[in-house]
C-alpha cells in the first residue's frame, strides 16, 4: 500500500486494549515496549483485500492508541508493527508480517501455513538471523471487530459444589465427528456438542461438568505441516480471546459477536442441563514456537515483553514449556492480558472454570515456582473470578517446575500420583498398597496442609495425553508410529497392562483362570472406573472411556485429526456404559464417598466405628506389618458416614489385584449385621448376585476384582438394589 493511502487515526484512548466499537466508531489499543511505529490494516469482507491502512499515532506507557469514526462491527483488521530486527537482543520486528491482534475477540478466515509467515527468510537460509521480506496477509485470520453489547456478568454460573462435581473431559470437535444423530453441519462445532442428542448422553451418565480442549485459536506446527498432520489437541494458541473459528457453524466475519454468540448458546444449553462448562486454557506458550517459529501476533508486536528470553543471549527463548517458547506472564502488561482473558470468557463466555495447562510456568518468578507470584495473587483479588473452579495441572518442564500440593488453597490441582498409583495397583505391582490407600482416601499426604480438603485432588485414571481406558488394558507398550517420530514420542511408562495379548484380542485368548483376554479386560475397566468414581476427591472421565473408545495403543494422538482420535459412536461396550451410569449414581448418592474433609481414623459421634477403617482379609484391622508386606494386593476398608445416603452410611470396599479369590473375612456385628453386594466388578451389572451378606462371614473376592458392600438394616432390604 502506498504511502498517500496511509492515514493518521483521530486521537483516542489507550484502554480498554483491544478494538472496542462504541456506536461510531471504535478504538484500537495495543501494547507494544519496544515499537517504533504500529499500522492498522483494514480489509474488505472477503479479508483479502486491504483497503485502508491507518497510523497509530499516540502511545501512552506503551499502549499505541487510535480512534477511526465511522466504522462498523464486523470490519477486519490486522497490525503491522515497525521496530528493530535483532534477533540477539531479544527484537524480531518485521512489518512485512500482519499480526492478529492479541486482543480479538473474533476471528476471520483460516491461518494456512506458509514460508511467508516467517520472520526470517527460510528460502535462503537455515537460520532466524535473515529478514523476510515477503507479505503473509493473505494467510493470516483477519481480526473482527465486535459488538461489545452482549450481556455480562458471572450471575449465572452453576456453583455446583466440588463435592458434588464429576468431571468429563472432552474435544469439542472430536466428540461429534462421528455422531450419525447429529446433523453433518453441525458435527464438530459448539452447536453440535449441545444437541439434543449429546445432552442426553450427558445427562444419563451423570456427569455435572465439562472440561473442553483449547477452544481459541491454535496453530498447526511447522513440523506437524511437513508430514502432512495437524494439531488436534489445541494447545499451540495464538490468540486468547476468541473463538476457534473451525468450531463455528459460521463463518465469525458475519456475526457482530466474533462467534461468542454460538459459544454462549453452547454454554447457556448446558447449563439449562445442569452441566457446568471449564475451560481449559494455555497461557503458559504461543503457537509461534521457539526462535526458527513463525511470526503470526506477538512475537511481531513485542517479543522482548511478551516472550521469556535467555538473559545471556536473548536470541534464544526459555522453554519451561517444552514447546519452544514461554510466556513472560511476569511482566505486568502481560499479566493483564492473561487477566483479561479470563474474565473475558468469564463474562462474556458465562463459563464456570478453569483448567490451566502447564500452570507452574505462570507462576514463575526469577527465584523459579513462587506460591505468591503475581499471577496467583491477581487471580485471588480478581472479584469476577470470585465464583470460578480453578484447576492447575501443577508442573512444566523447567528446574523445579513439578509443583504437585503446592497450590494456593483455593485451587484444586490434577493429580498425576493418583493415576499412577491407581494404575499399579491393578496392573499387579508389589508395594503398593500403602501409597493407594492415601490415593482414594484424597491424597491428605499431598494437600492434607494450609486448610486444603479432599476436593483439591482431580482424580483421573486417563486423560486426552495418554492411553485411553480401552487401551490402557490392551497394549504394554505405546504405539505412535502414524505420529511421524518413530515411536519416540509420548510417554514409555504408562503402568499399563494388556492382560496377557497385545493390542486386539479374540476370544479364543487365555490369560488366568477360566477368563478370556477380553473378559479379563472388561473387569479391569470396570475395576479402574470403580476405583475412580469412588475415591475422595473429584473424579475426571475422559470422554469415549465410557463407550470403550480406542486410539489403537497411540499415547500421544495430539496430531491425529481422524478416527483415532474421534469418538466412533457406531461401536459403543453397552456394558462399560451402563456400568459407568451405575457408578456415577451411587457415588452421587452416598455422602461417603463425597466427604468434604479428610478422614480422621476417628470414632463417629462417639460411637464403636470410626469415619475409615482400614480392614486386612484376615478379619482385623491392619497392623504396621500388614501395610509393609511387600506380595499384598488387596486392600480393604470401612467408611461411615453420619448422614445417610441412599446406600447408607456404612460402606465396605475389598479390592482384589491378585490372580485369584481372596477369602475376606468380614468385620464384626458392630460394623453391620448384614450387607448387601452394591458393586461386584467380577461380574456384570445383570448377572451380579443379589444374596443377603452376614457379618463375620468369610466372602470371596474373586481375582481383579473390585467389590462394594453396602450396610442394610435387615434381610429384606438387603436384597433391595434400589
């Protein structure tokens, strides 16, 4: 565009940062420490075609500020940002490069990956320190401007409470691919993940929350491009404040709300379900990736500010992240932009929690983790955050990034220790039991400090990085090779075990006793779930693990946007289903299993039982010896709880990982006269028995195999499954 096209904005406001149209126009703000000049491109409908070009000509403590009267929501814009090229002190400016401003809260057209939107000119040479001269605005989104009128405010989250909430993880898009009821047009899109069809399904299982993968814009990596893949996961963002627009049914240019008008109807019909929507959100790296990465928004704006740099050579990025690049969340302008994503989507979104990817990076300061830094303290003040779940994954990859109990008390953290522990222990390994029993009891070893309570334990068995439940029982060992990388990806300890066959089984397969390989494998599913569902703290399903899904033994399914990772709604294990149904009932119904402090080894009301007793097969309670027999895989115990449930208050779990039956001797009359057999993984749901259990009677439980008595007043009731 020529010089004589380029105009100077009328003066306007450097807050709020963003574009924000005010009925006449609107005001464009963005920060940027280092620039020397920054350009607003317009373009026509198509966002092909610049048409105007305008100066920011004011900067007030580094916000670049403009107002342009007359233009309407709906108009698309970028940035070009003039500075130095300097790559070894830490300045990758190039105006060559349309940016997306980091503020957009809608985006048009799709980011198709190409040479030009590097810095550096990787034609002609193999390092970041050439300078590219090439325009890329042809395969940049465009940014919407928007209609800032929808509704605001927090009013309307559910507040379910963490003792109450079940968690589903799932992909927005993956989990309707395949959905022969769900319209093609919708599939995949936030529209089709709340159809009528889904929210049934949502409903029947039980679930009170949904976890979504990244929904804002990510990019698809270099690397990924040039072996014909793509990110599916989402965690590769360039943009933190719109939608993605591929989970659109329409395109955003049209919609004065940049697509957050279907998100919101998304959200606001779960909610009419009952069904809480978590966000999970990555703040802790870009898409734009390490020094040889792309160019797309704020590594062309401010890459000194926006970006952690090797102090020593600012060439280079600290990778905490372990994908190229951090975050400098430290900076304060930074920190407001994560800041006002959060209470963006919190208000505008109506969403009801977080999930932080990587969330130690966030918290670093120059002394490394800090359970005080800026970013924990601003989400603690911040009065729109006041009602949200707050979920940290609490580790990284950088020196001392595994923060594991070290969260503030009001957040709740994934438990990664659970989820190996739990996968041990029903895998057959030796010496676990102790480490198990602080597993499902909520972790009191682990956050059992500083006023934290049982619901800070996310329980997972599997998640979106990893196996999934089918395989976790199928396959010994990964296999990654569609993924490009020889198998070398993704994790090689997974605590899996495939019972006796690796990967698909007939039913001619052996393994122990008079179980086939697929017979066995359906009581090791029913046996992880029943430990999860019933464990203290807040148990986390991975969507499909409840339909049998399977990624055929790929561990790392992050780049595979096909049927491995789609859900395949034609080939659902009805028994897995309706067992998953049953358990999130009883769990949902017995306030033992929902307690909201830890258990105290204490008498109940002065009574002769306690909250949790800890019960050895040989009919007393476990000694010191009993916990250090290094071949023990079975653990027992008692729960009572003083308000009563459906199940009742008394409850008895024996689990089994043994090959074989382990002869239990029940506790005494004071424990309960009879018991009624609630959950028995070694069969299935119809074909479980239903005879009156006596105490003191020596009870059975069979090999890999998880068993749930309840209390029963008499015979009679103790028959009664209802």
């Amino acid at each position: 565009m020529s010089a004589s096209h380029i105009k100077t904005l009328s003066p306007g406001k450097p807050y709020p940062l963003g574009a924000t149209w005010d009925g006449d126009g609107a005001n464009f703000a963005l920060f940027s420490e280092h620039a020397q000049k920054i350009e607003l491109c317009l373009f026509d409908e198509t966002g092909v075609q610049e048409i105007a070009r305008h100066v920011l000509a004011e900067c007030a403590d580094s916000v670049w500020y403009g107002y342009l009267p007359g233009v309407r929501p709906g108009q698309l814009y970028g940035y070009r940002v003039y500075g130095p090229y300097a790559p070894h002190e830490g300045h990758r400016f190039n105006p060559n490069k349309l940016l997306v401003d980091p503020y957009a809260k809608g985006l048009f057209g799709k980011l198709i990956n190409h040479d030009a939107n590097f810095g550096y000119d990787r034609r002609n040479s193999s390092d970041d320190l050439s300078f590219d001269r090439r325009d890329n605005a042809c395969f940049i989104p465009k940014a919407v401007l928007t209609d800032p009128t929808l509704p605001t405010g927090n009013e309307n989250l559910l507040s379910t409470s963490w003792s109450s909430t079940i968690i589903y993880e799932l992909h927005v898009a993956g989990m309707t691919r395949l959905h022969p009821g769900i319209k093609k047009g919708l599939r995949g899109t936030f529209a089709g993940l709340t159809s009528d069809e889904m929210l049934r399904h949502f409903q029947n299982l039980g679930i009170s929350a949904v976890e979504l993968l990244p929904i804002y814009p990510f990019t698809d990596e270099p690397h990924l491009v040039e072996k014909g893949l793509t990110n599916y996961w989402g965690y590769s963002p360039y943009s933190f404040f719109a939608p993605e627009p591929r989970y659109l049914t329409e395109p955003s240019k049209g919609d004065v709300t940049g697509g957050m008008g279907e998100f919101r109807a998304m959200v606001q019909r779960f909610h009419s379900a009952g069904i809480e929507v978590i966000l999970d959100v990555v703040f802790n790296h870009t898409g734009e990736g390490g020094h040889l990465g792309t160019t797309l928004s704020l590594r062309g704006i401010d890459n000194a500010s926006y970006y952690r740099l090797d102090p020593h050579n600012p060439r280079y990025y600290v990778n905490d992240t372990g994908c190229g690049n951090t975050l400098n969340v430290s900076h304060p302008r930074v920190l407001q932009m994560v800041m006002d994503s959060l209470r963006h989507w919190t208000q505008y979104g109506q969403v009801d929690g977080f999930r932080f990817d990587l969330a130690s990076s966030l918290t670093r300061t120059e002394e490394g983790f800090h359970s005080r830094s800026g970013f924990l303290a601003a989400v603690t003040q911040d009065p729109v955050l006041a009602g949200t779940k707050l979920i940290a994954e609490p580790w990284d990859l950088g020196p001392g990034g595994y923060r594991l109990g070290a969260f503030p008390p009001r957040w709740s953290e994934w438990n990664d220790r659970y989820r190996n522990t739990a996968r041990s222990f029903w895998r057959g390994d030796e010496n676990v039991i102790s480490e198990l029993a602080h597993r499902i009891t909520g972790s009191d070893d682990v956050f059992g400090v500083r006023g934290r309570t049982p619901r800070t334990s996310i329980n997972f068995i599997t998640a979106h990085d990893g196996f999934t439940l089918e395989d976790l029982v199928s396959y010994g060992r990964k296999h990654n090779e569609v993924n490009g990388e020889d198998n070398r990806d993704g994790c090689d300890e997974n605590f899996s075990w495939n019972c006796g066959v690796e990967g698909v089984s007939s039913d001619t397969d052996w393994e122990v006793g008079n179980d086939t390989v697929k017979e066995l494998r359906q009581r090791q599913k029913r046996n992880l779930l029943a430990t999860l569902l019933l464990s203290q703290g807040v148990p986390m399903l991975l969507s499909g693990d409840e339909l049998g899904r399977t990624q055929h033994g790929n561990n790392n399914a992050y780049c595979q946007d096909n049927e491995i990772s789609w859900i395949d709604w034609s080939n659902i294990d009805e028994d897995i289903l309706e067992f998953s149904k049953e358990l999130i009932r009883i769990r949902s119904s017995c306030a033992a299993f929902r307690r909201e402090k830890f258990f105290t080894g204490q008498p109940i009301e002065d009574g002769p039982v306690k909250d949790i007793t800890w019960w050895s097969p040989n009919g007393h309670e476990m000694s010191h010896q009993d916990w250090h027999v290094p071949h023990a895989k079975c653990l027992g115990f008692h729960v009572a709880s003083s308000r009563e449930g459906v199940c009742g208050e008394r409850l008895m779990v024996m689990m089994n990982a043994h090959h074989g039956p382990i002869r239990f001797h029940l506790p005494p009359i004071a424990f309960g006269k009879y018991w009624r057999r609630v959950v028995d993984t070694a069969f299935t749901l119809d074909d479980m028995p239903t005879d009156v259990i006596h105490a003191e009677e020596i009870f059975p439980v069979k090999g890999h195999s998880f068993v749930l008595l309840a209390g029963a007043a008499s015979p009679i009731n103790a028959t009664d499954k209802g």
